[in-house]
C-alpha cells in the first residue's frame, strides 16, 4: 500500500515503518487527516508512541529492541545515539 509492492512489505519513510508496524502505530501527527508513513511529522509521531507507549522511555536499549529484536541493530543505535552526544548538540 506505501510502496506498491505487492509482494513484500519493506521499510517505508523516514522512520523506516513496516506497513504492519505503522497499521498498530501510525498517527496522524499533523493534523492533516491523514496517517502517512512518508510524512516526517506522522512518523515521528508514529516513532514515539512505539518506543514510549507510557510516554516516556527509562530503558533506551529495551524500547529499541521492542523496535527491532536484534543485539547488533540496538548496540549500533546505542553507538550512533553516543555520537551524536558527544557532539553537544
């Protein structure tokens, strides 16, 4: 439906949603009356109620692992995450 493959479902958007995935959490985060994987403000939207279903997050590692069950996907987000700190911004 995001990416007109009929076959598969791939990643789509900037937050690199499954069509499953973005069917539970999707959001329409701007208020245009549509839900839309490729628009940046539903999908960050989309991402936060995934990763912080209480609304806030105290485990990082934990909720990037409920978003994608691999060791090395969450110690390389960790590791982009430590970067980007170090940067001060």
């Amino acid at each position: 439906a995001y990416d007109s493959d009929t076959v598969w479902d791939r990643a789509v958007g900037p937050m690199q949603f499954i069509p499953s995935s973005w069917a539970i959490f999707g959001v329409d985060g701007n208020g245009d009356g549509v839900r839309d994987p490729h628009n940046i403000i539903d999908a960050v939207h989309a991402a936060v109620r995934h990763l912080c279903p209480a609304g806030t997050v105290t485990d990082i590692e934990a909720a990037l692992f409920s978003y994608n069950r691999s060791r090395a996907y969450v110690a390389k987000v960790a590791s982009f995450a430590d970067d980007y700190r170090s940067l001060g911004v």
